[in-house]
C-alpha cells in the first residue's frame, strides 16, 4: 500500500523539513479542538439541564416559552456539531497529507530507515479512515440536546 521513497533535491528536503512539524502539529491541533468543543458543548447542556431541573418555576410554563429554549438549545448543539465536523473534515486533510509526506520520505518503508522493519507501521496509513471518536463526540451533544429538551417539554 505504500508507495516508493521519492529521492528529494536538498530544496524539496527543506520544504518537507517546514511543512512536516507543521501538518503533523495541524493534525494534533484538529483533533484536540473537536474534543475541546465537545466538552465545552456538553458541559453547558449538562449545566442547563442541571439547572432547569433544579430552578423550575412553580406555576406551568407558557408554550411561547417552551418553544423559544428549545428552539435556542437546538440551534447551540447544531452549531456545535457544525464545528466538531468542520474540525473533522480539516483534520482528516491534514492527516491525509501528512500520510503522504510520509509516503515520500518513505517512512513505511522496510529496510529504509530500520533493518527488516518500516520506522512507522504499514496500518498507521489507513487506521484513521476508521477512527469513530467524531461519531461519538456527536452523539453525546445529541443525547444530551434531547436530554434538556425533554426536560423543557416537561415542565409545566
């Protein structure tokens, strides 16, 4: 699956030796970001379905009302799984760029770098096509959304 070292001139070796930290830092940097909203996203729905529970008013609730939290809890989890998946797509170019820098320098290359071994491993070029944390990232800002609109249905 992996293709032939390219034999570089001292120029292309210089731009792999900018771009190679940066791609690699990007691909970090992507997926941090997507865990970092999700928890910022789910600890405000946790907050808000904590604190509708908690402080619920004594009489019912106007439909009006109803109407517009649900409305403005939608609209908070769609942007949030908006962004998780724009972090997702950037991230997956990155890594698929990064994938073939590492191509070229002919990192999963056996007997290149290490004898009778590739420096980095043959499946380490396709296992990210079948990474499912974004899945999961999106669930839990949907489980919770439902969460907190079933609670503002039920009040009142």
């Amino acid at each position: 699956m992996s293709t032939p070292p390219v034999k570089l001139t001292e120029e292309q070796l210089e731009v792999f030796r900018v771009l190679y930290p940066w791609y690699k830092e990007e691909v970090f940097r992507r997926r941090e970001q997507m865990m970092r909203l999700t928890a910022f996203g789910s600890a405000f729905l946790v907050l808000l379905l904590i604190t509708i529970l908690a402080l619920s008013p004594p009489g019912p609730v106007h439909l009006t009302i109803k109407v517009f939290a649900i409305t403005g809890t939608a609209l908070f989890s769609a942007l949030f799984i908006y962004l998780i998946l724009q972090q997702r797509d950037r991230h997956r170019i990155a890594k698929q760029t990064l994938i073939e820098m590492e191509q070229v320098l002919g990192l999963y290359e056996e007997g290149l770098y290490l004898v009778g071994k590739a420096l980095y491993p043959e499946d380490w070029q396709t296992a990210w096509l079948n990474d499912r944390s974004v899945t999961v990232y999106v669930a839990v800002i949907t489980a919770l959304t439902i969460l907190v609109i079933a609670s503002i249905v039920g009040k009142g």
